[in-house]
C-alpha cells in the first residue's frame, strides 16, 4: 500500500483537521447539515486507517470518533450562551451517532484486515525453527513412536539419560 504513513497521533490530527474543514465548509455552503458531515466522515476514517503506520495501528479506531466530535463544533445549533451550545453539541452528537459508529467500524474493518496481513506476511518470512523438511521426512518422523523415559528415583546417584557431567 502506498501513500503517506502517520503516527497515531499524526492520523488523529489529520483526520480531526479535515473533519473541521469539512464542517466549516458545510456551514457556508449547505447550513450545516450533518447528514452530508455524516457521509463525509466515511471516507475520511478510511483515509486515516489506511495512512496510520502499521506500528499505531490500533490507535485508528480510537482517533475518528474524536475527530467527529471536534468537527461537529462549527455545525452544532445551540440556543445562546455556552450551556445552550454545548447542549446543541451534545444534541447533534447523539442524533447523529450512526455516522459516529459507521465510521468507527469502517477504520476498525481496515485496521483488522491491515494487521492480519502484516501478521500473515511476517510469519510467512520467518523460517521454521526445524529447518525445512521433506514431506517424507515430516511423515517418517510422525510414525516412529517416542521412547519413554527411564523412570529413577529420587535418590538414584545415576544421572537422567543424556545428562552430561561437567568437567572439573
């Protein structure tokens, strides 16, 4: 995947930015209207999933909520004064949390698929601890059945089988 790679941090404010920008736009153009902000929140959580680096992965998931909420602020009606607006802020997050949960999912469904690959992809380059083995090697190997051990006793002075003594 190509395309610009961010911290968690880094996609959080990018994704709070545009968000911003989005809403202040559609103030001027349209009045503020949420469901369009809604629509638009969509791609711009794909966006932030895919550009995050595959170390903050998890942190996708975690930035597009806040960032709806900080660019619902130029588009949140309120009555006068700070307790009419933040109850307008408020108001417009809970009628419009639908968006809110679609977008979280779309980041949280790319983020998931990004890490099962990276995690698939990582194992795939790791060689096996055995060494490779022939398919005949594998099988003769699974049918010869494992010896069982000497069972001593505690105070047996004899060592277990395969012990080696240290030279003094």
């Amino acid at each position: 995947m190509s395309g610009p790679r961010l911290t968690g941090l880094g996609s959080g404010v990018f994704a709070a930015a545009v968000m911003f920008l989005l809403a202040c736009l559609l103030r001027l153009l349209f009045d503020g209207s949420l469901v369009a902000y809604g629509v638009l929140f969509l791609p711009v959580s794909a966006l932030a999933a895919l550009w995050v680096r595959p170390a903050d992965l998890v942190t996708a998931p975690v930035a597009v909520p806040i960032a709806f909420a900080a660019g619902v602020l130029p588009i949140a009606e309120g009555t006068d004064g700070f307790g009419g607006y933040v109850m307008g802020l408020l108001t417009s997050l809970a009628l419009h949390a639908g968006w809110l949960y679609a977008g979280t999912l779309v980041a949280g469904v790319i983020v998931t698929v990004r890490k099962l690959r990276l995690v698939t992809r990582r194992r795939l380059q790791r060689p096996s601890p055995a060494g490779p083995r022939s398919p005949s090697q594998a099988q003769a190997q699974s049918q010869t059945p494992a010896r069982p051990r000497p069972r001593t006793h505690p105070d047996d002075p004899t060592p277990p089988p395969g012990y080696r003594v240290p030279a003094s």
